[in-house]
C-alpha cells in the first residue's frame, strides 16, 4: 500500500525523512505498535517498516526508497501527529551512521504520557489517549480499546485474552476470536437492561462507563471517536454556509428492475444489487453534468477534482459514522459498483477499512432511508461542498400524464436533499444538480440487461 506525503527528501538527496501518513479525514495522529526494522537495517521498497494504529484501522508502513534505516525518532506505543517525522532512510551517496532506537537504548525510554503532553502542547484542542495497561504495563492498540468499549469487555477480560501479536500483544484477529467465543457461551442480555440509549441494533452511543448524578441522569463520555466525528461536524457548520434543497422523485422503474433482477444478477456476479450502487451510477452520471459540484475550497481558489470519489456513509457496530470511498466511481459499470459498494460496507462494520479507502472522497452520500426516514439534511462532509441524503422509498398516490389524460396511479416515491455550501455553490447549480440526479434516476431503463 503507499501513502501519499510519506516521505520529505533532504537537499542533499541522501536522507528520506519518513513521516506519519494521514490515516483519513479525521484523523489527527496515530500510535505506533511495532517497528518491523531496526536501526541499521537494509530496506527495499514497499519492504514493511512499521506498524501502526489509530480509532479506525491498523495499518503497515512501507519504505518509500531503497536504503539503510538509519534513525528511529518514536519508540514503540508512541502517540504521534500525522505529518511528524518518524524515522530518516539513508540512501546511496551517505553512508549510514546507525543511531540507538529510542525504544531499546540504555536510557530510560520516553514515557507515553510524555509524548502526550508534547502533542497536546503543539494542539490544545486534543487530548490522547493513553494505553490501556495491565501490572505488566501490557500495551493495547487504539483499535483493540475501540472494539473493548463497542462490546463492553472489561479491563480485566481484556488482560486475560491471550494475544498473538509481538510481546504478546492483542492483535484485532485476538479479541475478534474472544468476542465471539464469549457471545457463544453467555446469552445477549436484553436492551432494557443497559441505561445507555440504543442507536441501532444493540448499538450505543457510547460504552464508556456512565456516572450517574441522580436516580434520573447518566453522564455517558464519548468514546474518542464520537469526539472526532463531533469536531468535525462543529468544523463544517463553522465553514460552510449550509443550504439544503429537496426533490421528490418516481423510481418505480428503477424498484421494479431490481426486483425483477436481484436473483440473476446474485447468480452472474456472485453479489446482492442494492439500491446504493444504483444512487451511485445516477450522481456518477449527474457529477459529469456538473462538475463544479465536484469542488474544494482553498481560500479563494476552487479547486476543481477531475476524480469522481464517491464517500458512502456507513453505520458502524458503535453506532459511529465512517465514510468509506469509491474511488474513480465513474469508471465502473453497474456489477463493479455493486460489488464495490458491498465489498466497502461489508468491511466497514467488522473494521477492516485501509486507511486509503477512507479518504479523498469528493461527494458523499448518506442513506437515511436506510432508518426509515423519508428525508434528511445532511452535514457536508468536508473539505467537500455537498452531499445528498436519499431518503426512504415508500409507495404513494401519484398523477401520472398519459396520452388519455391525467390519472392517479401507485408508485414508488422518494425524496432526495442535497446539503451545499454556498460560498461556492448557489441555488441554481444546487437545484440544477439535484434535479438532475432525481431525473437519471426517474429515466431507469427498466430494460436494462444484467
């Protein structure tokens, strides 16, 4: 996998910082669970240096160069801010000049809690979390303690679990066997049990423990996800002048085809057809109509995206939001979406996303018909400038013209809204794009072949 901005070349040519890679658009720093080389040692490119992790995913880090890693500047379980340097590549032309690895020297290591504090120094606004550790000062990754809080596993379950990582650390595969062999053997307890406010099929806002005022009150915190999704939803309102526009549209054609369909087209491509895909193609097709939808802001300057990356929001087991993205959507044809779209949401829930697949989204489009709601006014998802909720699909008296006049018939109705910012976008590209998508969408070629 290769990281974009991984790297900053010296003058010289000789010295490849390496830095911390941005793990997706929220993401602010990630911990480092386990240098694969040691100082000293020769790397090819795409050899694995590192592994890391953040709330989200656990990833490798590969060479970008061919060289001698020559300097570590983070020892193990160090909390770091995306974009620091972490280690220094020695290439031809500079010999080598093996240092200590902060991790293994003679002095005392650098504590966590101290790198905390450095990183909180530089952003005021962050506060890190430190590793969850047992007696034997046993490291947890953030991802272990996110999935730990999601299912409720104590401290002390999860000081129990035998892991198979490096020193014996939890890997996710670890507490992924755990949970299910505990579900297996103890019974789901009912939701009416947990004061915690359900979200979505036994899902909480948060499984943080809840201090209680009174009789009638919990205070419940958020877990560090939750946080970042808060920052950034704040952020957006803060930035962008939000406008939101609505359509109904017919899609009888489209419910019809895929009803029709659904069972030949599982049977030639190995996968289900969901609307999603179908939502996809229409905004694919809509985007080419209008491209300055498919827009950033930086200051004054509009930066026009040429890739169409398409974000789908999903709903995660914590009830949080992740938003895994199609990249280049317009380049596939109806099954490769299809299975693109399954393949991204199927991952998303049992948190194997790569850090790529959740970033340099363009467009985002959030389902909320998914919950039953028939419309919804969504938050952009920045630094993008709209997103479209599609709301529920629900069957409804509706006149229909023919060539022997107007006549009342039941069709499948749904509405669509589209969030724009207006500094760039004004209510006439907004409407124009938004009646666009529900036309691509109203003209489904019910003939369509699978």
């Amino acid at each position: 996998m290769h990281f974009p901005n991984l790297t900053k070349i010296s003058k010289s040519m000789a010295k490849i910082e390496l830095l911390m890679p941005k793990m997706g658009e929220s993401i602010i720093e990630a911990t480092i669970l386990k240098w694969v080389k040691k100082v000293g040692d020769k790397v090819s490119v795409d050899d694995t240096i590192l592994e890391i992790a953040t709330d989200k995913v656990d990833s490798e880090i590969p060479s970008p160069v061919d060289g001698i890693l020559s300097e570590i500047l983070f020892p193990e379980d160090s909390v770091v801010e995306v974009g620091k340097i972490i280690a220094i590549i020695a290439t031809a032309g500079e010999a080598a000049k093996p240092l200590p690895t902060p991790s293994v020297k003679d002095e005392p290591s650098i504590e966590i809690s101290k790198v905390a504090e450095k990183i909180v120094a530089v952003i005021p606004s962050v506060v890190s979390e430190l590793p969850i550790s047992n007696s034997e000062d046993r490291f947890y990754s953030p991802l272990v303690k996110s999935i730990a809080k999601e299912e409720k596993i104590t401290q002390e379950e999860l000081n129990h679990i035998k892991g198979t990582g490096a020193n014996e650390r939890v890997t996710k595969q670890d507490i992924l066997e755990y949970i299910a062999n505990r579900a297996s053997a103890t019974p789901q307890k009912s939701v009416e049990a947990s004061p915690k406010a359900v979200v979505s099929n036994n899902a909480y806002v948060s499984n943080a423990s809840s201090t209680s005022l009174s009789g009638n009150v919990d205070i419940i915190e958020m877990d560090r996800m939750r946080k970042l999704i808060a920052d950034h939803m704040v952020m957006s309102k803060q930035t962008s002048p939000h406008v939101t526009s609505f359509v109904e549209a017919d899609v009888t054609n489209l419910v019809k085809w895929r009803e029709a369909n659904k069972k030949k087209f599982q049977e030639k491509y190995g996968t289900n057809i969901t609307f999603t895909p179908l939502f996809v193609d229409a905004v694919v097709k809509a985007i080419k109509d209008f491209p300055l939808v498919n827009i950033s802001v930086e200051g004054t300057k509009i930066i026009v995206k040429k890739d169409i990356n398409i974000g789908m929001a999903a709903a995660l087991p914590s009830g949080n939001l992740i938003v895994p993205v199609i990249k280049n959507a317009d380049i596939y044809n109806l099954a490769g979406l299809a299975k693109t779209v399954n393949d991204l949401a199927s991952r998303a829930r049992e948190n194997k996303l790569k850090p790529d697949e959740i970033k340099d989204g363009t467009f985002t489009i959030t389902n909320v018909g998914t919950f039953g709601n028939l419309m919804g006014t969504p938050i952009i998802n920045q630094p993008q400038v709209a997103i479209l909720a599609t709301g529920a699909i629900v069957k409804k008296p509706a006149v229909l013209e023919t060539e022997y006049g107007d006549v009342i018939a039941v069709r499948h109705m749904m509405f669509l809204s589209l969030s724009y910012d207006h500094r760039v976008v004004d209510g006439g590209l907004g409407g124009a794009f938004l009646k666009r998508i529900s036309d691509y969408l109203e003209k489904f070629d019910s003939n369509t072949l699978v």
